[in-house]
C-alpha cells in the first residue's frame, strides 16, 4: 500500500501547480503587507491558493535560483558572485563578491561570509575566547561547498567526516547578501530544534507544523505567556539553537550577529536567517550528546561565573516598599515562619528619586539594617539602573573622569534638550528619559579609551568608582541591573510620562534616517504594529557607541552584556568579594559576568510552566544562573499557584520572590499554607546545595549546564525530545513540578536508559528511598507535600543538613547519598564535590579559583562494599567540615555496622543513628567526625570499606 507523507504530498502538489511546494518556501515579502500586486511587483512568485489547513505557509516566496555562483579564490576561499539573472534584493543593493571561509577550532566549524564591498564591516566586539573545543567522538566536521566553478547555484552542507545527516544543507537557495539585508536558508536534518532566545517558547521544541517567525533584538518587553504563540523578542538575544538527528546524535549551531535578525522555522524543516546588519559568522558544534554541544558552546563564548554560594539561598525582593519598614517586615514574617532566607532585595524604591547610587529619605536606616542583616548571615542585592540623571554628582564625576556616554553623531545637530542641563549644554551626549525626574545619559560601556596605565575603559573605571564610594556608605553584597536593553520612556513620542520632560526624537525620515528607518526592520519592529520603530523605547539607532567606533544600530543588543561585563568589574572592586551581578538584558557570553532572571512575567499558571521551559533555555545559553520571578510579578497570585510557584522556584538556581508595585505582597508568609510549603522545599533545597553549589562549580570550570531537560541524558529515548514538564539537576536529580490548577498528582517520565537498566529512588514524601518504575507514573503531589522529586541511580550526591542561612548550613557536617545501579553484588555509582569559602574573587591574574575537590566511587560484591574516596584539589587553610553521614538506595544487603573501617582502621558508629531498612534496601551511617575530608592523601585515593551478607 502507497503511504505519502505530509511533505510528499505537498511535493506532488506542487509539481501539479508549477510551483514550490509549500512546505519548502522561503518568503519573499517577510514584512506586513503582502499581496499579489506587492510580491510580483519585486519578482516573486505569488501563489493564490490559500490553504486554510496550513495558513502559515508564505503564499509569496523566492524563486528557487536566489543566489549565488562560486569561484575558487585563495586557499581555503571561495569568492560568491550574485547569480546572473538572480532575483534582485528588494532591500538593497546585493554584494557584488563575497568571500567564504572555513576553519576548524578544535572540534568547531567556524563558516564566515564577508562582504568586500564594505571596508571594516562591523563585527560585536564582545571578546570571546574561542577556545579549541574537545568532543568524545573523533569524527570532524567537514565544510562542503556545492557548484564551485559553474554558473549552477553555490551551496555548502555541512556533516560529520563519518557521514551521516547533513547539519546545514542551503541548496534550498535564497542566499541575499547587501548591507542592510542579509538572508541565507537551509534544510534542517530533522524537527527536533532547540532554543534560539530571549522569548517565551510554549514547548521546548520547535514546532514544525507551521511556518513561524522568531525576532531577536533585545527589547524591554514583557513576556507573554496567555497568548497562544507570541514570537515577540525579549530582552536578550541568543541565536543558537541544538539540534537532535534522528539516530540520537546531537550538534549545535550558533550565529554571531548582535544586529537585529530573525530566524524563520518552516516545514520541510528548513530554516531561515535574516539580519540587517554585520556578516555571516556561522559555528559548528558536533557533539554528538547535546551536553557536549553546549560544552562546545562555551568553549568558544567562554564558561560562566561562579555565583557566591549564599546567592543559591532563597531571595526576597518586591517593587514598592515604601519605607525600610515594609522591607523589615516582609523579612520578620519570613524568618518567624521559620521559611530560609539568604537575599534581602531592594527595589528601585530605596533610591532619592529614582537616582543611581542615592539613599531617598524613607529607606535612611538602610545602611544599619544591611549591617544587622550581616550579622544574621544574611546578604542584600540592590537595584541599579544604567540610565544616569544629568544634573547631580555621580554624573559630574563621570565627565570628570573622562566617562563616555552615548552620543550623537557629530553631523548630527544635537537637540535643545541638552542646553537645559549645564552639564550637557555643550555635549553632544544623547539624553533619554528612564525612572529619574529629569533626563538621563546612557553610560558607553562598549567605550575603548582605555586609561593610562589602566587595563580598563575611562568608563568602566568611573563605574566601578560609583559603586565603591557608595559601599562604603551601605555594603551591598550582590548587584542586579535593569532596564539595560537599553530601555527608555516615550521615545517618538508625544511624552515620557513625566511632566515637562520632553522625549526622545529620531530622525525617521529625511537624509538621517537610514539607520533609523532601514528597509528592512525585521519582526522586532513588525510585531509591534504600525508606530514602532528599532528605536521604540530605547535609543536612537544612529547614535554612536564604542567611544565614536559603533553605531547603536550596531551594537544595542550588546548593551546589557556590555554593562554585566562592567558591573562585574565593579562588585569586586567595591566588595572585594564574588557576590553576583543579575542582568535583565544579555547576550552570548554574557554567562561570564552576570546571571540572568526571566523578566517581568505575570501571576498566570501559563508563565509557571514557561518559566521552567526558559531556565532550561538559559542553561543553554550559557547561563545556568537563572529564575523567574517566584509567584509572578505581574498582578496578583492566587493562594494556590503562589505555593505551586514556591515548590517549583526552590528548584531554580536563582531563587526569588518577587512583585510589582500597587499590588498586595505575596512573600511567602502571607498565606500560612505557602509558608508551610516554601519552607519544606527550601528546606529540601538547602539540604542539597552542596550539590547544586559542585554543579555550578563544573559549569564555571568545563563549561556543563546546571538545570537540564531530560533529553539532554536521554537524546535516543525519543519520548524525552518533547519532554518540557520535568528538569534535571546535572545528571542526577530529576525534579517533576505541579503546573496545573486544581491537581493534586503529577504525571512524570522516567526513562529507562538505553540498556534498560536505569533506576530512580524517591527522594521526596512518597516512597522515600524505593525506586519508581521506569515509563510514565502518575505521582501524588498534594499541597501538604513536597512536589516529586527523584535521584537516578549510580550517583552519589554531596548534601549537608540545611538551615534557615546558608551561612549557618555551611558548618555543618556533610553528607552523601549514594544511590546504587547495577544487579546486587555489583551495584556503583559515582559523584563529586566541589567546596570553597563561597566568595573568594577568582585570581586577577589567571582567573582561576582556590578550591577543593573530591571524587567518590561505591562499589559492591557479594562479600562487601567500599567507597572510594579522592582528594583532587586543596586550598591550605580552608575550614571544611567532616564527612558525618552516608545514606544508601538500592543496597539490598544486611551491613556490618562493627566492620567499617577507614584505609583498614577500624571506625566506631553512632549506633542510636545508624540503621538499615531491608523494606526498602535503605543504609543509614551516622558518626561525628566519621572522615575528615582534607586529610585524605591526594595520590592516592582512601577506602571506606565494610562487610555485608545478603538478605
């Protein structure tokens, strides 16, 4: 019997019709607009067919010969030129030759298209390391080209040496190269595609159902999760995406372009990418797990930082305190509930007036409440912002100091706004209107006058100046950065919001608007409707950054990653410590410097389960410190989905509470049943630091992810490519929220491994220590119990007994729990920790950190087990506490609590707290000071060994 696929069918379709198939187009009218008259007026082709059961399909697409012909040019080149008789460029003129080159760094495939017909075509300078990545396959990516030295279409694939599917293959053509329009399209090797960022995604995999059109420039937006698909950009961008083949393999794909661009997703699959701006930089991860290809990743963007340890604690924070009152008392009814707390936030509302580095009137005691809150081993995160008010002091010391700030271009006539402030009557800075109560300036982060004598900019010097001077009247401990996309009120608009300042005006016509009004403005601006602009809420494009090198056109989505980068510089020069910096805005690499919340979500069941989808993204991203705003800031939660919120967000590295201004507080306190809740899971949470502190450890060190899918273990196990309901704590630890109204148990997936062996130990109320059947289990989750939570066996997770600090957590003695695979009498697993002091800076002069490190190994025969034990790393002088506890699942023997002994001497156990449990093959060893980890001898590995019979 003849079956047709979907896509044959269209294929047949097509070739009836005498056109391109619909599930294989490329759109030739990508902007508002599109009809018969419109797209064959530019030399499309218009298909008048409406297919109401596929309405996304482009009924006005390419003709299939867009493109180019290939040369030969100097070794390892290849010199385009635009293909005779080509559609033409509607949005510029195409580029006469470009130039294509590949190179491989380590196991990366860099694919770069340079323009010649532009001298210093603009590229981010965001510094990435590009380190050679590694891989645990041999096989190499080869760079194919197609057509070199016809007049045929040029095309390249890309694949593995060994074969197999193609990563990119762009014979599907449509290859545009101008200065302000640049497009290139390719089959994909299979649906399952991955992340592409900032937005809010309502499953983890791409839908290739339908043709969909993602914009990414960064943008002060709020994300929409009700709305059936919003494709809207959020604050970041990130254009790279992970893909899984059909065999289980996985690559990876990364754009380097900070101008605006989308990305289109259709149905053959194919994929389309179009910016307005820079060059093609195309990179090649080949994996073959989707782990290592975000390992690959970072390699190249370079790995993220290390949070301060008290940062993975609980936070509390709202918009619209308003007096140091409310803060005291939102944090009294928390710690009186006994619910753990490490973060006190403050808002924009401790500021005088909205203004950077300024204490208002009704937060005066805020410098003795910080330190009182220190003494309770408590931290505190401030709010700033980087739009600076024109008229007081920090601004004055900026222009002292040589500072830089956004500008407008010295051909441009700089508006009266600036001759009402002294300090700006005679500059050609660009002033906006943010939060202050008069114009503001926007610091140029991207500026390169480089101080004599110093390895940092004129601004980046006066800006860790300011946050200096200020710690030493109140001492912050953790920085969070807002509104840095950038963002800014009223611009082209009638008003600001704020009386008698007057808005922002670019030049959106006349002979200064070609960067304002470029032909081609991507859905960054379509989506928004008629009205909007690129410099809609921001700055205008043709203002100059990068001391007068860049145009904002160029470089906006840099400006979050750009201020993340200085502000890190500035909390250890004012703290002297780690601490942590949060960013709203970010951008490849910006993992290095800054963590990153999901923004201004709303109080909806809808953005509790897209939050879980975006910090699995995030992790992607290179950015594991990630969270949403616990509860919603938006609106108000209910009582339910506030306590569902709470369960969920203990499990986020980034931990926060956090809401709007003008509605009733909702830290956790405020509902006895939520405060029961978020105190079992953060509880449960602190138990286990230590091992989400090592995650992040790895992470830094190699470049891993912390929070993960389950595809990422499970990529052959094609019931996880959907999966997006459930997350992982590195390998081990699978977490299965409660995201719907009303339930009281959850669906979960376990899978069962490629060898059917794996094994899953409850760790939460239900069936603590027994093992779940592998497949789909419905779990109980009532309100009243922790939301499920499993770890897999052949791991050994480090914990420590938690406390309401992680200040007071962190002396106490540690754990391991060892969570056995394999038959009886040849059981595993395996784990690692990673402990320091929690806040030392890394060296100033390599970066690195001062740590130690542990490897531990259970093994088992009939007779006995052991575990071994590692020392790797030290650091001289670090208190570390004693191994005190080791609990065991799945050990299905009767141990001999006299026989434990420690490289063959004999240990004494707290009898009254030791046990076995043969119901559920659970052990239980207690002793003070059982094993001191710092004198274990780092060459060679010690043995905790005992006897054990069966049972």
């Amino acid at each position: 019997m003849l079956r047709l696929t979907c896509l044959a069918v269209g294929l047949l379709l097509g070739a009836i019709n005498g056109q391109i198939n619909q599930f294989n187009r490329i759109d030739c009218y990508p902007q508002p607009g599109a009809n018969q008259q419109t797209c064959q007026s530019r030399g499309c082709i218009w298909d008048s067919n409406f297919d109401s059961s596929h309405p996304t399909v482009p009924l006005c697409y390419l003709p299939t010969d867009t493109g180019y012909t290939g040369a030969n040019g100097a070794p390892g080149t290849y010199i385009l030129t635009k293909k005779a008789g080509s559609f033409r460029n509607p949005y510029g003129t195409d580029s006469g030759h470009v130039i294509v080159s590949s190179q491989l760094i380590g196991k990366t495939l860099n694919v770069r298209f340079v323009d010649q017909s532009f001298t210093n075509r603009y590229e981010p300078p965001i510094g990435i390391p590009k380190n050679p990545s590694t891989s645990s396959s041999n096989d190499v990516l080869q760079f194919n080209p197609v057509n070199v030295g016809n007049q045929n279409l040029f095309s390249f694939t890309v694949t593995r040496a060994s074969k197999g599917p193609n990563f990119w293959d762009t014979s599907i053509g449509g290859l545009i190269f101008s200065d302000k329009y640049i497009q290139i399209a390719t089959l994909l090797p299979s649906q399952s595609i991955y992340g592409f960022g900032e937005a809010i995604h309502p499953s983890i995999k791409h839908d290739f159902s339908r043709y969909t059109t993602w914009a990414m420039f960064a943008r002060d937006e709020a994300p929409d999760s009700a709305s059936a698909l919003d494709t809207k950009n959020l604050y970041g961008v990130h254009p790279f995406y992970i893909c899984v083949e059909s065999d289980g393999k996985a690559h990876g794909v990364f754009i380097l372009n900070s101008n605006a661009q989308e990305v289109t997703t259709g149905m053959a699959p194919h994929l389309v990418y179009r910016t307005i701006g820079g060059m093609l930089d195309l990179y090649f991860f080949p994996g073959p797990t989707p782990e290592e290809v975000v390992n690959q990743y970072l390699a190249l963007i370079g790995t993220p930082m290390l949070p301060a340890y008290w940062s993975l604690g609980f936070q509390l924070c709202r918009w619209g305190y308003q007096s140091l009152q409310d803060i005291q008392a939102a944090v009294g009814r928390t710690q009186a509930a006994g619910i753990p707390l490490d973060v006190v936030f403050s808002d924009i509302d401790y500021m005088n007036h909205d203004e950077d580095f300024t204490t208002g009137s009704a937060f005066a005691g805020l410098s003795q409440y910080v330190d009182q809150l220190h003494t309770q081993g408590l931290h505190v995160t401030l709010i700033f912002d980087p739009a600076i008010e024109v008229d007081y002091d920090t601004f004055q010391r900026g222009l002292n100091t040589g500072a830089r700030f956004i500008e407008w271009p010295a051909s441009y006539p700089v508006p009266s706004t600036n001759s009402l402030y002294p300090m700006t009557a005679n500059t050609k800075i660009m002033l906006g209107a943010v939060w202050p109560d008069r114009h503001t300036a926007f610091p140029d982060f991207l500026d390169e006058n480089i101080t004599q004598g110093e390895m940092s900019s004129a601004t980046d010097k006066w800006w860790a100046g300011e946050f200096t001077l200020y710690h030493s009247k109140i001492k912050f401990d953790g920085i969070w950065i807002d509104m840095n996309e950038p963002s800014n009120f009223g611009t082209n608009q009638a008003s600001t919001g704020h009386e008698g300042i007057a808005p922002l005006a670019c030049p959106l016509t006349g002979s200064n608007n070609a960067l304002d009004s470029p032909p081609f403005q991507t859905q960054a601006v379509y989506l928004f409707g008629n009205g909007n602009y690129l410099s809609t809420k921001t700055l205008c494009m043709l203002g100059k950054t990068g001391g007068g090198k860049y145009n904002f056109y160029d470089t906006k989505s840099l400006y979050g990653w750009s201020e993340a980068r200085a502000t890190k510089k500035a909390l250890g020069q004012a703290t002297g410590k780690r601490g942590v910096v949060i960013s709203r805005s970010t951008f490849p690499s910006a993992g290095r410097y800054t963590g990153h919340w999901l923004g201004d979500n709303t109080a909806r069941w809808e953005d509790l389960r897209t939050s879980v989808i975006g910090a699995m993204e995030f992790n992607f991203f290179g950015i594991p410190y990630v969270g949403s705003d616990i509860c919603g800031f938006i609106g108000s939660p209910t009582e339910e989905l506030c306590l569902r919120w709470q369960q969920m967000g203990a499990f986020h590295p980034f931990s926060r509470n956090h809401n709007i201004a003008g509605t009733p507080p909702q830290d956790p306190a405020m509902w006895p049943s939520v405060a029961a809740a978020a105190k079992k899971a953060l509880l449960f949470r602190y138990h286990y630091l230590p091992y989400l502190y090592s995650l992040h450890y790895d992470a830094t060190l190699y470049g891993h992810t912390v929070l993960r899918p389950l595809f990422f273990e499970f990529p052959s196990d094609r019931a996880t490519l959907t999966l997006d309901k459930q997350f992982l704590w590195g390998s081990a630890f699978l977490i299965t929220p409660v995201l719907t109204q009303g339930a009281n148990s959850v669906d979960g997936y376990f899978p069962s491994g490629v060898n059917n062996d794996e094994v899953w130990y409850s760790i939460y109320d239900f069936n603590y220590a027994q093992a779940t059947p592998p497949g789909p289990n419905q779990l109980p989750a009532p309100v009243t119990s922790m939301i499920p939570v499993h770890v897999r066996g052949g791991y050994i997770l480090p914990r420590q007994a938690p406390a309401t600090t992680t200040t007071a957590a962190k002396t106490n003695p540690f754990e391991l729990l060892v969570a056995i695979k394999g038959v009886r009498g040849a059981g595993k697993a395996q784990g690692q920790l990673y402990w320091d002091d929690g806040e030392t800076l890394p060296s100033a002069v390599d970066g690195t950190y001062n740590y130690y490190k542990w490897n531990f190994a259970y093994s088992e025969t009939p007779m006995g087990a052991q575990l071994t034990l590692q020392r790797v790393n030290t650091v001289n002088g670090m208190s570390v506490p004693t191994l005190d506890i080791i609990e065991l699942f799945g050990y299905k023997f009767s141990p001999s609590f006299q026989s434990f002994a420690l490289d063959g001497n004999p240990l004494t156990l707290d009898m009254s707290s030791s046990f076995y449990n043969a119901s559920v093959n659970q052990a239980y060893i207690k002793a003070t000071n059982l094993i001191d980890l710092t004198k274990l001898n780092s060459a060679t590995p010690s043995v905790l060994s005992w006897r054990h019979t069966l049972m």
